[in-house]
C-alpha cells in the first residue's frame, strides 16, 4: 500500500508547511491593501478603521477558541476548521467596492484566520517541545511565505495593475485551506522541553495561577510594542508612497523586515536557551523606540533599508521570548487559551492604536512614528518592572 502524502513528511515539516501558507495573505495586504484603499477612494481615517475592526472582533472570539482549542482531542481540529471558513469568506470581497460593503468582508476574512493564529502558535509549541524540534523554525517559515507575498505583490501590481490585488488574497486564503487539512496531530503524553525551560517552579494549570503582575506586565508592555508594529503594516506603505517611494520599492523595504525577522527565528535555538525571555523582550523595546524613532524623520531608502532590517530585533526576538514565556509557566491543559489572552492584549492595544494613529497620520504623516516610539519605550518600562519583581534567573 502507498503511503499518502501526508506521512511521507515528517510533523515538523507538515506544521512548517502550513506556517509557510498561513501569512501569505497578510503579505499581499500589507504592501497593497492601504494603497487599494485609498484609490478606492476611502479615507485615512476609515482605513485606520477596516484594519482596526477585524481586530476588535477577533478579540471577542479568541479567548473562547482558545478554551474549545484545550478541550478538544487535538488543536488541529480548530486550526483546520479555522483554515476552511477562511478559505472561503474571502470571495466576498470581488463583489463589493465601497467603504462598508469592504469593512464588512474584510473583517469576515479576516476573523477565522486572528482567532486560530494562537491555538497555532501554542500548539506548534508543544510539538516542538515534545518531539525536541524547534518552535522558533517552523514559525520562520511562516514569516518567509509573508516575505515572499511582501515583495512579489509590488510587482504583481506593478504588471497588472490594482485589480490583481483581491484575486491574489483570495487565492491565497484558499492554498492556505487546502494545506491546513495535511497537519499533524499535536498531542502527545510527554513533552520534551528544549530550550529556556523553568525548573524552579511547576507549570501553571489555571489562569488565575499566572495572573500576577510579574507575569502580566512583560505581556501587556509587548503587546504595546506590537501594536507599534501594526501601526507600520496599517500605513507604512501609504505614507512611504507619499514620500516618493515607488510601490516597487516597497514591497521589498517591507520584505526586507520579514527576511530579518525569519533569520532570527530560524537562529533563535542558538541562543535561546542563554538569556530569560524577559530580557529578549526588554531588548526589543530599546530597539522599537529607536527604529520608529528614526522613520519619524522620514528618512531616506538606505536609512529605511537599516530599520528593515532591524525588525528582527524590534519584532522576532521580543515575540519569540513572549511565547517561550508563556510555555515556560503554562500546563499544556491551559496552552492555547493562555496565548490566546496575549493576543486579546495584542489585539485590544492594536485597535486602540491603529484607530488612534490614523488620525495622526491624517495630520503629521511619517511624524506619527514618534508616538510609536514613545508607546515602545512604555512597553519596555513594563518589562523591565516585571523583572524587578521577579529576577530573570527564573526567566
């Protein structure tokens, strides 16, 4: 009897597989989607709105599909129910060209992929954990299928023109559907821990074990660093082509981010294990505020190509050391919806910021950055206050 697919690969490399589909969508829309917009005719303001609102509303779902997740046999059950609805809502989107008809489909796509992005993440975790792989590879995969959809919509737009930009999400919604139905079980009795595992303590079993400010503060000060993030996807590329930066450019500034960012977690099992995970995410605030810092003086293309690149600091490491953390002092019972409450943080930060910042961007342009470095420097004064409440040696 053949083998099917499926078995012929091994978990890590199945989980990379739908890691690498995952993003590819988000890709596209973050190089094109501000620009689609806005020949659309929507405002600054409602764009701040369609990015924000599919935010707000996964928030509402996550915690719950996180919960389901943990109770289920498997978390691949969620995941691939997730990956098939949204498959198919996005299709929505060639039938409407106003503010809400587009508002309206765009949150409908994008939910089914924010809610499960957690249980992913938590249950990639624990695999890795089990089998002695490494977390920190298979996610890069994911940020290399982000990179690549980065750089290669500039130049689809450019050879096609805007119109190419809805069939490409949808296309891709639908590979990442189809790929989702190969993943692995996730389960396993044993777990093997790998890297920057806590001896001190047993892992929490209940939420309200780990609900303690040493152990909420380092979240909540990433969760701002995140959302300054977001804030760069939501309008990096509009205010860049306001600056006189060709939409071929672009693409590849934005691609740049997501290679440096794939290299440090394809790297992250080197030196992991050697510093505390609040430290990692201490290092990414410093680096955060000095990046937006500097794209707030609207700099030049060689200046920007270096903040680009630096997005492996300001962003992999601070996450990498975030869900490292959460595994750390979480019970596998209680894995998915833990992660899933950091991205309700992300989340609820990311509405507020974007909403927020399109009514600066409306006013200040590139200037907005500087607040982004200031919500940064506040995000790390979190994390250095958890530290002093608890010594890194427990990490």
């Amino acid at each position: 009897m053949s083998q099917s697919p499926a078995g012929r690969f091994t978990p890590e490399m199945r989980t990379s597989a739908f890691y690498a589909s995952f993003f590819t969508g988000s890709g596209a829309a973050v190089m094109f989607l501000p620009i689609w917009l806005s020949e659309k005719g929507i405002t600054p303001e409602q764009i701040g709105i369609i990015n924000a609102l599919p935010i707000f509303v996964i928030l509402l779902f996550n915690l719950v599909i996180g919960r389901v997740a943990d109770r289920a046999k498997d978390w691949r059950q969620v995941i691939v129910i997730g990956a098939l609805i949204g498959g198919i809502v996005p299709i929505g989107l060639f039938f409407v060209n106003e503010f809400w008809g587009i508002l309206l489909f765009w949150t409908l796509a994008a939910l089914p992929g924010g809610a499960v992005g957690p249980v992913l993440d938590a249950a990639t975790m624990r695999l890795a954990r089990r089998i002695g792989s490494d977390y920190g590879r298979m996610r890069a995969w994911g940020t290399v299928g982000y990179m690549l959809f980065n750089g290669l919509t500039g130049y689809l737009v450019v050879w096609f023109g805007a119109g190419v930009f809805v069939p490409l999400f949808v296309g891709m919604a639908i590979v990442r559907a189809l790929v989702s139905l190969q993943l692995p079980a996730f389960r396993a009795p044993a777990e093997q821990k790998t890297i920057s595992a806590v001896t001190e303590a047993p892992a929490a079993k209940r939420l309200r074990d780990v609900a303690k400010p040493w152990f909420i503060l380092p979240l909540f000060g990433f969760c701002m660093i995140f959302a300054t993030h977001i804030v760069l996807n939501a309008f990096g590329s509009l205010i860049w082509k306001e600056q006189g930066i060709p939409e071929n450019i672009i693409g590849p500034l934005i691609a740049l981010g997501s290679a440096s960012e794939a290299a440090m977690m394809f790297l992250w099992k080197r030196f992991g294990g050697k510093i505390s995970a609040r430290s990692v995410m201490l290092i990414s605030a410093g680096a955060a505020a000095l990046r937006w810092c500097v794209m707030g003086l609207e700099p030049g293309i060689a200046v920007l190509i270096v903040l680009q690149l630096s997005h492996g600091i300001t962003f992999a490491i601070g996450y990498m050391g975030c869900v490292h953390f959460i595994a750390n002092w979480t019970d596998e019972s209680i894995a998915a919806e833990t992660q899933s409450l950091f991205v309700v943080g992300q989340q609820l930060l990311t509405v507020l910021s974007v909403i927020g910042f399109g009514w600066i961007v409306q006013g200040y342009g590139a200037h907005a950055f500087f607040a982004a470095s200031a919500m940064a420097l506040v995000g790390g004064f979190c994390i250095w206050l958890s530290l002093q409440m608890r010594p890194a040696k427990a990490k």
